[in-house]
C-alpha cells in the first residue's frame, strides 16, 4: 500500500498554494505572514489490501508546540528544543474505496474564516474537526467550528521546520464508526481493529526566513 502526491516530494517544503499562511517580507516585517491559498493537495494511492471496503485520511503536524508562551512574540523565538505534539490539519472518512486519487483543490480551495462546514463531505464523505477550532478560539475574526482540510500555519518564529504527515488507513467497513461531530482522536479509537493497512506520505513547512 502506498500513497504519492504530486503536489510536494517526500521530506521536501510543501509549496505555499497548499498551506494556510505564506511568508510576507523579511524577518523585520512588521507583518510576517499573511494568508495562503489553502488547497488541499493532490494524492494518490495504490496496493490497497483485498477486502478494503472505505478508507480514512489524516493529515497532522507533529511538532506543535506545547507552550504558546514564546509563539509568534517579536524578538523571541520557539526554541527546538520545546517538547512538541500534534496537531490535526485533515480528518477524512467514508472515502471509496476506488476512488484511487484527490485531485488539487478538491477539499480546500481556500482559508474560510470563522469556520468551515461539515461534517458532511464532497463525494459522500465526513470531514472531522481540525485543531484550528481550538487555535482560533477567541479571535473574533476567524473563530468556529473547521472541517475539513486547513493548511500549514506554524509559528513564524519556530527554530523547527515542522512535518506533516498524511496518513490513508483501509478500512474493512465501508462507513468508519463515529457519528456526529468527531475529530482525530475518536476516529483513531474506532477503526481500531478494522485496519487493513496503511501508507503515509510526509512534507514540511516553516514560515521562519531563518531556516530556509
């Protein structure tokens, strides 16, 4: 089983149409980033397991800070060495099983502020929340409930170039068991036990001018 995407190489920068915010300037700006063109980016996959009636997507940063204190702070920076965690970009389910490829754009095509809709997907498919729901929380601007797929946004002041990391798992169900409004964490707990197998492909991202 494995999964390709022609819009970033494996382990190279995931190109600025694909993330939410894009560099602005240099690292004297007085504005850093500003937003991106946020598509969802193209993917492929091939070898499915006999027996793979649905699959499940995710994509998640794993090197989200776990302090906000040093988080895009003028002349302060987020030191490497700060233990890290996830943070979901993507939850998607109910895909066919033969559906063999998304194509650019097909689930995000742009940064929709103050939430985007769902769970209810494109092609018969549920979209979960994604941590820009916590994230955007109290900002009056872009506050409320995303689904769905939300690009690369790391701090601009990160000493770490993060990685995200789009993972498809085959399902032997053809509807993954959560209902309602769910997010990562339950979908990992409820296909456990009906996984077939799975594939993943990385990229990173960083908007630090430092570090490339």
């Amino acid at each position: 089983m494995k999964i390709t995407s022609e819009s970033f190489k494996p382990g190279a920068q995931i190109p600025e149409p694909f993330a939410l915010c894009r560099r602005v300037g240099d690292e004297h700006a007085k504005s850093h980033v500003a937003m991106a063109e946020n598509q969802s980016p193209q993917l492929s996959w091939s070898g499915l397991p006999a027996g793979t009636r649905s699959l499940v997507l995710i994509c998640h940063d794993s090197d989200a800070p776990t302090r906000p204190d040093d988080v895009n702070k003028e002349g302060r920076s987020v030191p490497a060495s700060l233990p890290r965690a996830d943070f979901t970009h993507w939850v998607l389910v109910d895909l066919a099983a033969d559906t063999g490829s998304l194509a650019a754009g097909a689930f995000s095509s742009a940064v929709t502020p103050r939430g985007k809709p769902g769970p209810e997907g494109p092609r018969g498919t549920r979209q979960g929340l994604n941590s820009y729901t916590q994230w955007f929380e109290g900002d009056n601007d872009m506050s409320g409930r995303y689904f769905g797929y939300d690009g690369p946004c790391p701090p601009w002041n990160d000493e770490l170039v993060h990685h995200y990391h789009f993972t498809l798992y085959a399902l032997d169900v053809a509807r993954c068991p959560v209902d309602g409004v769910f997010t990562r964490e339950q979908v990992l707990e409820a296909i456990k036990g009906h996984v077939l197998g799975q594939a993943s492909t990385t990229g990173t991202y960083t908007l630090n001018p430092k570090l490339g």
